[in-house]
C-alpha cells in the first residue's frame, strides 16, 4: 500500500513563501506522474502543478512564475515551491501520483494553506 505524507502547510503574509512537501512510501515513486491540487471552500479542486518521470513540468496559469515543482528520487519526495504568495492562493493543498495509464492512483491527506495579513 502506498502512503503519501504531506507537510509544509501554514500561515503566511502576501508575498511570502511556503515549500510543501509530499513523501511516498513504496516502489513507484521512479514510474510516478506527481501533481499537486488545491481545494479552496466553496471551490473545485484544481490542478495546480504537474511533473513527469523525465521531469518535465506543467502549471496552472495561475501560478505560472510563482510555483516551482520539484522531485528529489532519492528521497521519493516531491516539492512545490510557493514564492509571492496571495490570498487566493489560501486553499487545501493536496499530493497525488499516479501513472500514466489510470492503472493506479493515491492521494495525500492535504496540507492547508493560508495567505492573510
């Protein structure tokens, strides 16, 4: 069974940063596809981020130069960076791999994220 933890999640002002960071246990994190969505209250869940096996990466417009993502092999992890941080950014944030047939799919308990003065 494949775990994610999430962690890195918090309360911060406008224009600051927050990394998030999401761990996998198992043998698949190498065949991963690895996303991060957010749910903000009232709101659909978004794909906010997405990297490949070959690192290659795709963000939502709305945090294109904002949000980098990362993954670290090594230490079957994956990073969002989250720089000039704004209030609608405020939302669950959560962690999901998969790979790229639907054969398999899991999910992070979510981390929440707060923007505000």
């Amino acid at each position: 069974q494949v775990q994610l933890v999430e962690s890195g999640g918090g309360l911060v002002q406008p224009g600051g940063s927050l990394r998030l960071s999401c761990a996998a246990s198992g043998n698949i994190f190498s065949r991963a596809v690895m996303d991060w969505y957010r749910q903000a209250p009232g709101k659909q869940r978004e794909l906010v981020a997405r990297i490949d096996t070959g690192g290659n990466t795709n963000y939502a417009d709305s945090v294109k130069g904002r949000f980098t993502i990362f993954r670290e092999n090594s230490k079957n992890t994956v990073y969002l960076q989250m720089n000039t941080l704004k209030p609608e950014d405020t939302a669950v944030y959560y962690c999901n791999v998969h790979d790229y047939y639907g054969t398999w799919d899991y999910w992070g308990q979510g981390t929440q994220v707060t923007v505000s003065s």
